[in-house]
C-alpha cells in the first residue's frame, strides 16, 4: 500500500490489508501455499470472515490453508 493509499483508506481496511499480507506471509512460511497466490472472490469472502471474528494472520492461514482442507 502506498502513502497515498493510507490517507483515504478507512481504517479498517488498512488493517484488513496488514492482516491479510501477514496471513499470506505464513502461508508461504509453512509451506501452505506458494507465490504467486490468486486469490478468488469466494476464498477472499472467508478469508474476511476471519478477520472479522478476531482471528491471528495464523490462525486464518492456519484455517484457510492448513493440512485438515
């Protein structure tokens, strides 16, 4: 994200965006997934839905990519 970006960003999503760079970051930490990741409309929905609900970068990628799907 850019300088520019933040100053219009609600805040929110700016949270959103870290959140969701740390969850790709361990994702490719633990070999989840490799980059580049595209990223889908419906995994973007659930992968919002953890954020939302409190979960760890972790904890979402953990869920999202983890060995149990």
């Amino acid at each position: 994200m850019t300088h520019d970006e933040s100053e219009w960003l609600p805040q929110h999503l700016i949270d959103l965006r870290a959140w969701i760079d740390a969850r790709h970051d361990h994702g490719i930490a633990t070999g989840f997934i490799r980059s580049p990741f595209l990223l889908d409309d419906a995994l973007a929905e659930r992968i919002g839905g953890y954020f939302k609900v409190g979960a760890t970068p972790d904890e979402g990628s953990d869920v999202v990519f983890g060995l149990i799907h």
